[in-house]
C-alpha cells in the first residue's frame, strides 16, 4: 500500500523516458502526456461546480456541500494530480464566492413553486408565468414568449396561485400606517405587542404602530359602532365593551397591559382588570400618520394586509419595510398577492376622515346621538354600513343628506374620481348641487337635477391640501336628496 492509503496498482503505468528510467512520472509528467484526458476531467468538474452553483444558488449551505463533494473527488485522485489540486482549490473558491454572491443571485428571486404567477395590468392583458424578479420599482416575469419586464406604474397585483384561508383569526390589528393584521390572539404591554398567528408563529407589533384591536368578531350591524368608537376622537386609550344588547360603548383611560384572560386597564388613576369576554376591542391614542410614500399592499393567506414602502426578496420568503421602519417577514408558501395600485391610486376609505357633518333634516330639542350619527356621511358596501373588513375598493361614500365630508389629500395625489349617483327610487327628487372645495376656495361644482341619476366628477386637485366634499340642497323640503359617491379615489 502506498502511504496515501491507495493501491500502487492505480499508480500511471512507468515509462521508460529518453534515459532510460522507468521511475513513474510526476503529476506534472503525467497530465502532459495525457493532457487531453486532463481537460476533459477539469472540464467535466467544472460543469458540474457550475450546474450546482447555478441551481442552489439561493441557498449557499447546500452550495457548500456540492463543491465539499467535488473538492473530495479530487482530492481522491491526488495520486495523479497533485500539482493542479491547489489551482483546481481556488477554483473551487471563487465559484463558491461568485455564485452564492447575493449580488448574482439577486436576478432569481423565486423557486420553481411559483411559477404560476398571474400580473394584472392597469391597462392590456394579463402576463402569467414564472416570476424572475421583483421590486417596488418593477418585476420580471418569464413567458413561453420570452422575458417580460414591467414598470410599477403599469401593474394593478400580482397574483399567486396559493388560496386563501377559509378561517379568519378572530383578532384584527389595525396599524395606523394603514395595515390590517389578523390573528389568534394579542398579548404585551405598551414597550410592544406580541400577535399569535393562526400558524403558531408570532409577529412583534411595535407599540408606535399600533391603533386598534378588535378582540373578536362582531356582529354585521355593530360595524358601524365599532368604526365610528375608532374614529372618535379623544386625547387617550379606550376599552371598547360589548353590550347584550348588541351596543359598544367606548371608555377611556389608559390600556397598561394585555393577557390572555383581561385588559389592565386604567381608570381615572384605578387600576382595573377587565375579563376579554366583555371586550369587543382596545383602541390606543396615537398620532395620526399621514402616508407620504407610495404604498404596495400585500395580501397573505390569512387575510392580513400589509402596507408596505418597499420589500425585498429573500431565498424562500419577502421582507417588508413599513413606514414606520417595521421589517416583516412572509414566506411565500403564505403570499397570496402583491398590489402595486395602491401606489397609483388611493381609495377614499382608506384616507383619514378629519370631519363628516350633516344637514339635519329634523332638529331634536334633545339631542339623540345614535340619530345624529344616520345623518352623516359614511362608507357602505352594497346598502350596508362598511366593516373593517371591507376591502377598500368596494366601498361607496353614501350621503343619507345633504352634507360635508373633509379630508387631506396625501402628497402625490392630484386628481378626484367618481360617480355621484341617486340611490333614492321615490318620484319625488330635489335638484343637488355636488361640489368640491380646497381649503376655503370652491375648485368644483355641478348640478344633479331632480331627473338625473348620476353625473361623473373628475377634479384635479392639490396635494396635502383640505378637501371636502359637499351635497347641498336649497330646497327647505330635502325630499329625495341621498346620493351616493360610488367607489370615490385619487389619482397620481
């Protein structure tokens, strides 16, 4: 045996040279005269080192198994090749060091479990096949035709072809960068909240982030209590309480800490542990933020929407930046959709209500509230009050009277789009006038006569400027004057 432990058999054959010799040649004597034979081997090492790097790129643990494995084939034959084993090393090294590279693997993102992937466009047919990569700025998508790369300003979603879940989580987070976040159940204290996933993971909720909490489902006709304890405004947190009688009142005070079974909460300076059973949600005092930034939604399985600046792609996962700086972690085996037009329009049931006021039809010597609130403006979807759960696209501004609806056009946004429609059947009809204003200045107004259904609106406007919206009547009588503003949103 020889001391490598190999068989002197497998040593090359001696040959006798010009002196006469019959020594076996070195390595370096014995790749010249087989130097064909050395090319293909080299070569034949070399295409499987590429193939390997080429296929698991993404994941360098497995790279470094492929090239151990081929590194040990050669060291095998160090019998023969002793001379080229430190040049046949680095070789190795600097394919590992290009191809797990994350600046040549960023070009393919996906693994071939999403090839079926559907882009819907704003404008043309939709582009299916396998998605190479993406961004907020663009995405690549491979075609039996070849390579198709689009703009974010061109795409509507991309759709993936994982399903929905069929349960939703009990709980509903909303962010106030415009998030909705499901799950089993909420727990922590102000330095930060902890939200159990329905798939036994958890997400870290900063306490910055965080607006309100629905606890549990409520009833469809509760939706509008529940949206209008949410957009209350007062200086603290409050506890949402559940009534028998299918009532929410909001108390305020402070929210110190959440638990499995209660609510810490305080109470004029009393410290009271409220049973979860009697909470329908928990809603916290923040600053209203303003999204500035074009925003892409992202849908996961579990019917959570998250709004997010940018995201990255990841070897088997995407990784969000929210506007607050919050970094979210989603496996794609989890995303069903990624939704660029949030980034070019901007539904009005998204954007923050600063005031909604009604033209009273009847004026009480004692003020009724819940009377009050039938007046104003408000979102509905089919007929119906819009819940939390609504997407925002489906909902319509739904003026019960003549009123004001005011908000703040986001920065980037210039233009208003929508019908304004009857939704009164009756014969008797009164002649509305529609307008739009900006700041103090009318920038719009249009008739709605007695004997129209609808007229279209389309008004360019300022950004980060206070717009209302305005039914008015001058008739005293306002019989037949409910309108609706169906699916009202901004444009870039």
């Amino acid at each position: 045996m020889s001391p490598s432990g190999l068989n002197a058999n497998e040593y090359p054959k001696p040959v006798a040279d010009a002196t006469g010799s019959d020594m076996p040649p070195s390595g370096l004597e014995w790749h010249i005269k087989n130097r064909w034979l050395f090319l293909l081997d080299t070569l034949f090492d070399c295409t499987v080192g590429v193939v390997a790097a080429l296929y698991y790129r993404r994941t360098p643990r497995t790279l470094e198994a492929v090239l151990a494995t081929i590194v040990t084939m050669q060291t095998l034959n160090l019998h023969r090749q002793s001379q080229i084993l430190v040049a046949a090393f680095v070789f190795m090294l600097a394919m590992a060091f290009v191809f797990a590279s994350p600046v040549f693997a960023s070009p393919v993102n996906l693994t071939v479990a999403y090839e079926d992937v559907t882009v819907s466009l704003l404008s043309g047919p939709p582009v299916s096949g396998t998605l190479v990569s993406a961004d907020a700025g663009k995405i690549v998508i491979e075609t039996k035709a070849g390579s198709v790369e689009k703009s974010a300003a061109d795409i509507d979603r991309v759709r993936f072809a994982n399903k929905m879940d069929a349960q939703v989580p009990p709980v509903q987070l909303l962010l106030l960068d415009g998030s909705k976040v499901y799950g089993t159940r909420l727990t922590g204290k102000s330095a930060g909240w902890l939200l159990k996933e329905g798939s036994g993971g958890e997400t870290t909720i900063p306490s910055k982030s965080l607006k309100a909490a629905l606890l549990k489902p409520i009833a469809p006709e509760m939706a509008g209590a529940w949206q209008a304890a949410i957009l209350e405004t007062k200086n603290s947190d409050a506890v949402i309480v559940a009534r028998p009688t299918k009532t929410l009142d909001r108390i305020n005070g402070v929210i110190s800490q959440v638990l499995d079974a209660s609510v810490s909460f305080d109470l004029d300076g009393q410290q009271i542990d409220i049973p979860m059973e009697k909470l329908a949600g928990l809603v916290w005092f923040q600053k209203e933020l303003e999204r500035v930034k074009p925003t892409i939604e992202v849908t996961v399985t579990d019917h959570s929407v998250w709004m997010a600046d940018s995201f990255t792609v990841k070897a088997d996962s995407i990784e969000l930046k929210t506007q607050l700086g919050q970094s979210v972690l989603i496996p794609f085996k989890k995303l069903f959709s990624i939704n660029y037009s949030t980034a070019n329009i901007r539904w009005l049931s998204e954007i923050e209500l600063l005031s909604a006021v009604a033209d009273k039809q009847i004026d009480f010597k004692t003020p009724v509230a819940s009377l009050d609130r039938a007046f104003l403006p408000r979102f509905v979807v089919g007929g119906r009050t819009a819940s939390s759960t609504s997407p925002p696209g489906d909902r319509d501004l739904y003026f019960p009277s003549p009123g004001e609806y005011t908000f703040r056009v986001p920065q980037g946004f210039s233009q208003l789009q929508c019908k304004v429609e009857r939704t009164d059947e009756g014969s008797q009809r009164t002649n509305l006038v529609i307008e739009v204003w900006q700041d103090d200045q009318k920038i719009s107004e249009q008739a709605l006569a007695h004997d129209v259904d609808f007229i279209e609106v389309n008004v360019a406007l300022k950004p980060e400027k206070k717009t209302k919206l305005v039914v008015a009547c001058k008739s005293k009588l306002m019989v037949g004057t409910e309108v609706t503003w169906k699916q009202p949103r901004l444009k870039r």
